[in-house]
C-alpha cells in the first residue's frame, strides 16, 4: 500500500500493524528533528535519545491526526514531535538551580530598565545594573541561553496555527480566543525586538538553522548566537507575562 492507501486502511480499522507501518514510513521525520535539536541540546543528551523521545509524538501525531483535514501530516507531526523532545528535555530537570535563578535575575533587570527609558536598552546598560562587566554579563547570558530555549520553545508550540487548524473543532470558544491572543502577543513580542535578535528568532525557530549556520549568516560567532537568542527570549518572556 502507498502511503495514501496506509492511512485510510489505519482510519477505518486503528489496527497496530498499519501503524506500525506508519511509523517507520515517517521514522525519517523524527530523525530530521532530532538532529536539528541535537546541534542545540547535543551537550547534555544523546542523539539516540532524542530520537526515542521523538517517536512517542510521532505516535501521538499518527493517532491524532486526521487525514479528511486540509492539513499536510508532517506539518502537523512535526509540532507534535519537537513538542515531545522539548517536554522530555524540561521534565530531565537537568538545568542546574544557579542558572535558573541567573535568568530569572537576567529577566527582572531587563523588564525594570525597559519600563524605565521606553525602549531598547544595550548590553552596557543591563550589566550596569546587575554590578557586571558586559563580558560576564554576556557570559551569563550563554550559560542561560537552554533554558531560556525550552521556555520559548513551549510558548511557540503552544500557539503553534498548525495545531489550531487541526484541533480547534474540540475546543471550547474560550480556550481558542486565549490561543489565538497568545499567537497574536508572541508575534507583536517578536516584531519588537532590535533587528539582530528578531533575526536569531526567525532563523532558529522558523528556518530551523543551528547557531553555527546563523552565526555564519550574521558574521558572528556561535557564543554570540547564543547570547543574542537569550536576551531575545527574556524580552518576549517578559512582554508575554506582562
């Protein structure tokens, strides 16, 4: 059977060999996302163990999924995939206390001298007043950048259209107005941004490119990827909470 013909044989009869059929015709999927999150994640986790954490969302994808709606099955899988790795990846718990609580300073300084002068402030500014050198400020900015990664990660897959498209029909009127002005805060969070950190949030979350490829596009080395995506995401944080 072509794959066309699997998944109507697997929505008339659920049946576990039709699946399992399904899954190894888009195990490749897995292992693409797998290897897109491994260039990021790759110093803490095995490449093998994100493929496995990314098989269950497939799974989910294959159940979930309807194949009568106007929506491609790997547009749809890949949320569901990336959101499994990303909630396995939180659930490890393996970010040390101290890098918590550096970001979450990080993200309190930024959020009080933003209020304060109406607008972008530079790295000098932020180290100014958490009593640093930009270099260490900068520093801790690279130590923070996963998990700052993880919680936007989520905010993104969470209001992913994608997903609306295929499941708001099961959803109540007011779960998908607060889906739909989440979708509309992020975008307005992420057009605020200076232009070099709006232009790391695009190439890594939307063109899905590694901090190297980004770093090689803008001129500048993969730390500085790194620090740039992490005050990024401490704004957005910060707009969306408040």
């Amino acid at each position: 059977m072509d794959t066309k013909e699997l998944w109507e044989h697997y929505r008339k009869h659920k049946d576990p060999g039709t699946k399992t059929r399904l899954i190894e015709t888009y195990v490749e999927l897995v292992k693409i996302i797998a290897g897109r999150l491994y260039a990021t994640y790759g110093n803490h986790l095995e490449f093998d163990d994100l493929v496995s954490y990314g098989i269950f969302g497939l799974i989910d994808a294959i159940e979930k999924f309807d194949p009568g709606k106007n929506v491609k099955f790997e547009t749809y899988a890949q949320i569901r995939i990336r959101g499994a790795v990303v909630d396995q990846i939180r659930n490890l718990d393996w970010i040390p206390r101290s890098v918590r609580q550096k970001s979450k300073q990080i993200e309190e300084v930024i959020s009080k001298l933003e209020n304060q002068y109406q607008g972008q402030v530079s790295d000098t500014m932020i180290a100014e007043a958490l009593d640093m050198s930009v270099q260490e400020f900068q520093s801790v900015l690279q130590q923070t950048s996963t998990f700052n990664m993880i919680s936007l990660e989520e905010k993104l897959m969470d209001s992913a259209e994608e997903i609306k498209a295929v499941e708001s029909h099961q959803e109540l009127p007011e779960q998908m107005l607060m889906k739909s002005e989440t979708s509309k805060l992020l975008i307005e969070s992420i057009e605020l941004l200076p232009d070099r950190e709006r232009q790391v949030i695009s190439l890594y979350y939307y063109e899905e490119l590694t901090y190297k490829e980004i770093g090689n596009i803008m001129g500048v080395s993969e730390s500085r990827i790194s620090q740039l995506h992490s005050k990024a995401v401490t704004r957005i944080r910060n707009r969306m909470e408040g």
